[in-house]
C-alpha cells in the first residue's frame, strides 16, 4: 500500500450510554480528519442522528452496506442494527451492552475479510456487554481469539510504553500467572512490536519488579528472585536490551522510564497508574501482537459525564492517527524484510592511458 493512500479505518461504536459517540463525533466534526482517512462507524444510522442532534453536530453521513461502497468526504455508516435503541446516559445496560458487542464483531468480521485496514474501538462496559453468548473480559481478549498472533495490551504514548505481563485479572492471582514462559513471550511481544510496528531497530525494555522494592532480596517475597531475574537473563543472553527489575515506587517519579523504549509492569495497575497519571487523555491502548492493527483511547465509558458534551476526544483522536502510522510503519517493515536490499557490483573503472606506469 501506498504511503500516501487513505486508509479504511473501522470504528465499532462502544457503549452508547458512555461517552464513545461523543469523541467519535467532535473528532470527525473537524473535516480535516477525512483528508487522512475514511471512517466507517459500526452504529444504526438513527442512533448516530441521535447523538448528533444531542450534541449539536452537522456531519455529513453516507449510509452503506459493505466497506467497498464507503465515500471518500464524510461519515461512513455501517448498520449492525437499524433502529434507534433507546439511550439512558450513565446506566449500564446489558441491551446497549449487546449492541456494542455486534459492532464490535461486524467490524471485527470487515476487517478479517481486508475490507477494512485498521480498527479503532470506542470504550464499551465490561459488566454491560456479559452474556450466554459473549464472556470476554473486554476487547483485547475478543480479538485475540479472534485473529492470529497473541494479543499485548500495550499502552503507548510519543514519550512513554507499557506492557504488562498480567492484564485484567484479580491482584490476588498476579503471582500464580507470571511465569518464566509468560515473561519470555511477553518480553519478545514488545521486542518485535517495538520494531515492527514504532521502527525501533534496537529497543531498550525495563521491566519492573513483581513485589515492593523487587522483593528486597527475598525479604518482601521471593518471586522476583527466583522467576523474574533467571527469565531477564535469559532475554539479555539473546542480545536484548532487557534491564530489571526495577522498584516500580521510584522508576516513574525519578523519570528513569525516559531511559527506555518501553517499560513492562507485572500486573495491570502497577503499569496503568502511572501511564494514566502522566498521559491521561493523550494515550493510546494498542493491541500488539495480532495481525491486524488496533486502538483505543485510554479511557472507559466515563459514564460520569456521559451525554454531558464535555467529553475530550483527545485520546480517541490519537487513536485514530496511532492506527494509521502503526500501520504504515508495519507495512514498511514488512516490505524491507521481504525484499532484503540486494548487493550491487559497481561498474569497472575504464582504463585511462595517461594513469598508466
């Protein structure tokens, strides 16, 4: 694909009753945004004219049935159901909840079939989109079941990337999941991602200790001795630039996290609390691992200010560009890995006669 060329992005709607089709809407209220991409959203087209006559938005819509028909100048529509849900902002509700569930599939399906380049999800509720039929935690544990690779939940900023070894998962079985196997895929997930996907040819990764102060030598629990340190040997030996562990209190406040290309936290709030506190509105969450690109604010549904109008679309913006450059850069790399540089013979000088002895 072409640099330059526009790409398809898909956008599943997320929970309704949040604060997804607000930021989706301010973000593409500005028109410049389609000189970049063609956005097709995953929403009834009379639940989208809701939102916009909620907000006071004028954004020209072109409703369709498949990613080929979607215009070039506006808001493309895809309709996983086409009538007007009712909305109750700030309430979990398992009916909106079912219905971010099949956007997220019918975009999910677009995307698996290449009709759609890239994928940007709007925040949904973890407890509203629970059924018989869907028991996924949340986005990233879908889509790795549904496309190929294994999913990282990799939040990123321009300044600042977090992997996790564990994700959403209770605090109490943090140390039962972190094992040498886990450390060493999670390890070579973000390697490869770093250089793949943000063009990092020799990354530096730190990673952060399981216990307070990395177990104080075996004083605050011996996990950090035993597991974590023999598995960074490990990596280091390979030739990674792997440093760790380190006391996760003081690596983000020392601003040590500016030594690194990417730091990894051994459970979810250990990496997310400082991400959140030094980016919050301005990250990214990024799926790394599969073989599509997706993105997502860093925020939930924020029901709080739901329907409100003050949402920021921020984040969400930044979703949208991360997706598109982690692409392009994926297809670069993929195309300078497929056709290694080939090695020329230069052209034999000609021989001039006034040079000779």
């Amino acid at each position: 694909m072409e640099n330059n060329k526009k790409l398809k992005v898909g956008i599943s709607i997320g929970d309704m009753n949040g604060i997804g089709p607000e930021v989706v809407l301010k973000t593409f209220s500005d028109k410049r945004i389609f000189e970049f991409c063609i956005p097709i959203v995953y929403c009834s087209s009379k639940n989208l004219r809701f939102f916009m006559s909620h907000f006071g938005f004028d954004i020209k819509i072109n409703v369709i049935n498949s990613p080929e028909k979607a215009s070039l100048d506006c808001l493309n529509i895809i309709e996983p159901w086409n009538y007007l849900q009712e909305i109750n902002f700030g309430k979990c509700d398992f009916k909106v909840g079912e219905l971010a569930v099949s956007s997220l599939k019918s975009a999910a399906a677009d995307i698996k079939k290449s009709k759609l380049n890239v994928l940007v999800t709007a925040p949904i509720n973890k407890e509203a989109i629970q059924s018989e039929s869907f028991t996924f935690k949340g986005h990233t544990d879908y889509l790795d079941s549904v496309f190929e690779g294994n999913s990282l939940m990799f939040m990123v900023t321009n300044n600042l990337k977090i992997g996790l070894l564990t994700e959403h998962v209770p605090l109490s079985s943090v140390k039962d999941l972190i094992d040498e196997d886990l450390i060493a895929r999670k390890i070579q997930g973000i390697y490869k991602s770093l250089i793949n996907d943000f063009s990092i040819s020799k990354p530096k990764i730190a990673v952060l200790g399981i216990n307070p102060h990395s177990g104080d030598n075996g004083v605050i629990g011996n996990e950090d001795d035993t597991i974590l340190k023999p598995a960074l040997d490990l990596a280091k030996q390979s030739g990674k630039l792997i440093y760790g562990p380190y006391a996760a209190d003081s690596f983000f406040g020392s601003d040590n996290y500016k030594n690194f290309d990417a730091v990894i936290a051994a459970y979810h709030d250990q990496g997310l609390i400082p991400f959140k506190t030094l980016s919050f509105g301005a990250g990214v969450n990024y799926t790394s691992g599969l073989d599509i690109v997706r993105t997502s604010p860093d925020h939930g549904t924020a029901f709080e200010i739901a329907g409100k109008g003050i949402a920021d679309q921020t984040s969400f913006k930044k979703a949208l560009f991360s997706a598109i450059e982690i692409f392009k850069t994926r297809a670069q790399e993929n195309e300078l890995s497929n056709n290694a540089l080939k090695v020329f013979r230069l052209p034999k000088k000609k021989k001039n006669s006034k040079f000779k002895s």
